[in-house]
C-alpha cells in the first residue's frame, strides 16, 4: 500500500511540474502578446496623427486651388478671354 501511494505521488508531482511547465510558457507567451499589442497600438496612434496632417494638408491645397481656379475665371473674364 505505501509503495502505491509513493507511486501515485511521484505521478502526481510530475504532473504539477508539467503543468507549471506550460503555465510558465502561457505566461511568456501573454507577455510578448501584451508587447506586440502596445507596439501596434503605438504605432496606429502615429499613423492617425500622420493621416489627420495629410489630410489638413489635401483640404487646404484643394482649396487653394479653388480659389486660384475662381481667381483665373474672373481674370480671364476681365481680360475679355
């Protein structure tokens, strides 16, 4: 009967440390995903300000060149073309 019980005890320690082997590789893997998240965030965060001064910057030439369109008409009117 110990003899068993010492078996069964043995079989259910190397259990225990299989499963805090595979805890600790869940728990690196959690990490690195939390990084590549943080990275990712990090990184959509500089794309939308680049976007937001892009498209500034197509809304003002696109205006610009209404007025330099409107400006030509109206000068092309009073040069009689």
């Amino acid at each position: 009967m110990a003899v068993e019980l010492e078996r069964m005890r043995g079989t259910f320690d190397k259990g225990l440390t299989q499963l805090d082997g595979k805890l600790d590789v869940l728990v690196e893997r959690n990490m690195h995903t939390g990084e590549r998240l943080l990275a990712a965030e990090t990184a959509a965060t500089a794309l939308a300000v680049r976007v937001t001064a892009l498209e500034r910057r197509v809304w003002t030439a696109s205006g610009i060149a209404a007025a330099l369109g409107s400006g030509g008409a109206f000068l092309a009117t009073l040069l009689g073309g």
